[in-house]
C-alpha cells in the first residue's frame, strides 16, 4: 500500500523567514503533485512535478522532486501572511489515474 | 476552467437517513473520485471511476456506495447514514495520466 507522508504536520513560522515541507512516498513514482487549501475552501492545483529532479516556482514557493529518494520538498522563501494555508503533495502511481495524498502540512505564517 | 461542481455546501443528515452527494464536471474528464477529508488524516480515497457504469473501491468504500450514469456526473451515496461519516467530502476530476485533479468547493455533513 503507498503511503505519503509530510512533515511537519504543523507550521508556524514568523513572515519574512525560509522553511522546507518535505513529502516522502513509499513507492515508486515520478509524478507528484501539490496542492493548497484555504480553510474553508476546496483543494487548489500548485506545481506538477513529472520527473526526477524536476523544478517548478511560483512566486515565494518552489518545489522540487527526488525520484530516487522519493522524496519532494516545498521550500518557502520569505514567507508572507497570505501563504498562511494547508499544503497537500499527492503521489500519483499510474494506478488507475488515483492520487494519493499525505495528511497536509498547515502552514501558519505570524506577523 | 475546469468546473466542478457539488450540490450541496452543507448538509445535516440524521442517523440512518440514506444520503446522496452529487457531483457534476464541465470538462468532459474520464476520471472523477470521491475523497473524504478528516484533520490529521489528509484526503482519503472513497471510490473513483474511470468511465460511465465503470467504478473502482478506495481505500475506505466500506459504508459508500457509488453511481456514474452519465460522464459529467458522479454520485456518492451513503446508504445508511451515521454519526461517523460526519466528514468533508470532496469530489475530484481528472483527465489521464500527467495533469492534475481538480476539486470541488466541497459538502460538509454531520450526521446526528
């Protein structure tokens, strides 16, 4: 059974710093993918990510993968009230077209 | 943009009740699923579909049931409701391989 786990599973960290979420599957793959949520709301698309050591940045995010360690991380520079959210990876088998997801890291960024 | 579209934001349903959450996409997707949301387990997979009348188990199905009559429309049924499937439940879409899923806003239900 594949299993994707974040850490950590909470954040709170003060504007204006740099910090990592990491995203470890269990299986292989080389298609992760990223997600935000807003408390309250639905699941919004962030970064694909389709091969080993394949980068992808938007804005204060940047994520990257490691097929060969299974591991993708999701790296924050600067970080701003407004990325205050829930962060979801997803790990795709090439089963079916199903997504696995990890528990989600929630992101807290203070003044 | 891809439109993804639940009936229904909040629902309270009582104990034993027979429930039906609808799901409806615009964009003409092979793949949709059904995903509970509960804190500090993540998403977790109920049931998806590949096709119309087609429909594989989860990872919890146990409890859920699933109708696809139509490819835009995917159905998750609570058959007999209780206390826990209180959940958020999210609807999901997806064309093939290498492109993301894409959610719906989402039905939160209690069930009393």
């Amino acid at each position: 059974e594949l299993k994707v786990e974040q850490n950590p599973l909470f954040l709170s960290m003060q504007e204006g710093k740099n910090y990592t979420i990491y995203c470890n599957y269990s299986t292989t793959s080389d298609r992760l993918y990223w997600y935000r949520q807003d408390p309250g709301k639905s699941l919004e698309s962030l970064f694909v990510l389709l091969s080993n050591g394949a980068v992808k940045q938007e804005g204060r995010l940047m994520a990257s993968l490691d097929t060969k360690a299974r591991l993708s991380t999701l790296h924050i520079t600067a970080a701003v009230h407004d990325l205050s959210a829930t962060y979801f990876c997803a790990v795709d088998t090439g089963a079916a077209s199903k997504l696995t997801f990890g528990t989600g890291t929630r992101l807290q960024v203070t003044l | 943009d891809v439109k993804v579209t639940q009936s229904s934001r909040y629902l309270v349903k009582r104990t034993g009740e027979k429930v039906f959450l609808e799901c409806v996409q615009d964009m003409d997707h092979e793949n949709m699923f059904w995903y509970r949301q509960d804190p500090g387990l993540g998403l977790r997979l109920i049931y998806f579909s590949y096709d119309v009348k087609m429909k594989e188990k989860g990872d919890i199905p146990e409890g859920y049931s699933v109708s696809r009559e139509k490819k835009e429309r995917f159905s998750l049924i609570l058959e007999s409701a209780s206390t826990n499937q209180t959940s958020m439940y999210l609807c999901a879409t997806r064309g093939w391989v290498d492109t993301e899923a894409f959610f719906g806003q989402g039905t939160r239900l209690t069930v009393v």
